[in-house]
C-alpha cells in the first residue's frame, strides 16, 4: 500500500472517529440522549403486491358493521394511527452436527514384455519394458462441523398502525427506548399484521406478524466499551491476513 492511500485512511479514520468523539463529548453530563417522537407514516410505504380490494356493501337500515365481531364498538386496531400492542416470544434451539469422510486410492501399472520383437528397441534405450507405466495416487478428506444456538427473548411493545393496505392487512411500526442509569436500550419492530390475528384485547403476537423486522440494541457506557475502537475495526476490514 502506498504512502498516499495509507494518508487517505488515516483521515478517513480520523473523520470517522471525531464524528463519535463529538456525540460523546455531547453526551457529557446529560448522558444518552432520547430520539424525538417522529411520524412513522412518514417512512417509506410498504409496496407488496395486493388483490383488488372489496367493497361489502351495508343496508341503509343496517346496525352491523362489516369486519366487526358483534354490534358493539371493536377496540382492536383498524386505521391508521391506532394502537396495537405487539407481544415478542422467542425460544429457539437449533443443534446440528455433521461429518463428512472421503477416501480414495488410485494405482495404474502398464508393461510391454514382447511386441513383435520392439521390446529391443526399448532396451536399448535403456527402458525396462516390465515397467513402461507405473502410476497412483491417494487422496483423503476430512470434515466436520456443528451449531448449537440458543435464544430466549420476552418483550412487548405497543406499535402504531401506519399503513392500511388494499386487502385490509395493516402495517405496523413500535419504537421504545429505556434509559437505565446511563445506559439506553433501544427496541424497534415493524412488519405487516391481518385484522382476523388480533386479539379480542388488541394484542398480537410475534408469529403473527409477517415481514417481521426486530432491532433491540443498546447504546450508552456500558455498550462504548464492549465495542471496539473504529481504528481496531479499520484495522480487522482492511489486514488481510
């Protein structure tokens, strides 16, 4: 690597690292700070294919409403900006094992003892024609590999509906965020939901939810030291050995 690229990383570093340096100098004596409350309407709209959607009529002189599970008021989520409380249970294991062994072993021999008398010709080349062809070859390969994961996640969170689509499916969106002493933790869902999932009491639960998306990070104290500094992560992308 030149002089001149290795001068160009190291201001791109430095740039990098005085974008952290001045949120964390920011960040002193208040701590982490809170995002703002923003519309979530305002993100970029969901584009999947949809059927044509369908209009049920009503009489003129009708109490029922289509969609609606009695004559009462439905308190679950149906329009945009409506309230949905989403439940997150994860409890996955996944344990895999495998081994793989192969083996093979060539050997090929070719002679010429009597050929019309061209066996001569061979002597006197100093050629042993017992021996013309004397080839092998062994070949061995050895693998093995294994997974054992484990996951437990219990959380819930209230999202906010921000998109009805065609078919009436609705498009969901939650942020939280919790300050503890210092250290922010951050939970962030967004995915897709049909009406018939949720619950009579508003709630639905992650297997639900389609195109599911989970971010739950941190950020503050305790999460600047467990990551590494942004030289060490320049240094880890670009040594390549």
């Amino acid at each position: 690597m030149s002089l001149r690229n290795t001068l160009l990383l190291a201001a791109a570093a430095s740039l990098l690292a005085g974008c952290s340096t001045y949120e964390r100098l920011s960040d002193l004596g208040t701590g982490v700070k809170l995002s703002p409350i923003t519309n979530p309407a305002q993100t970029q709209p969901v584009s999947v294919p949809m059927p044509q959607p369908s209009v049920e009529p009503r009489g003129r002189d009708s109490l029922w409403q289509p969609g609606a599970r009695s004559f009462f008021h439905d308190p679950r989520a149906s329009r945009i900006g409506d309230i949905i409380t989403v439940n997150i249970s994860v409890a996955d294991a996944a344990k895999i094992s495998n081994t793989t062994s192969r083996s093979r072993t060539n050997s090929d021999d070719a002679s010429m003892s009597n050929l019309f008398g061209l066996e001569r010709y061979l002597q006197a080349s100093h050629m042993d024609p017992s021996k013309l062809v004397g080839m092998g070859s062994n070949t061995s390969n050895v693998g093995g590999g294994s997974v054992n994961r484990s996951e437990t996640i219990n959380l819930t969170l209230a999202a906010l509906v921000t998109q009805v689509l065609p078919n009436g499916n609705m498009v969901i969106a939650g942020h939280q965020q919790m300050k503890v002493n210092g250290e922010m933790r951050d939970l962030q869902i967004s995915g897709i939901v049909r009406t018939e999932d949720i619950t009579s009491s508003n709630t639905i639960d992650l297997t639900q939810i389609a195109e599911a998306r989970i971010s739950y990070g941190g950020k503050g104290t305790v999460s600047d030291v467990q990551e590494p500094r942004l030289g060490s992560q320049l240094y880890d992308i670009l040594m390549p050995w």
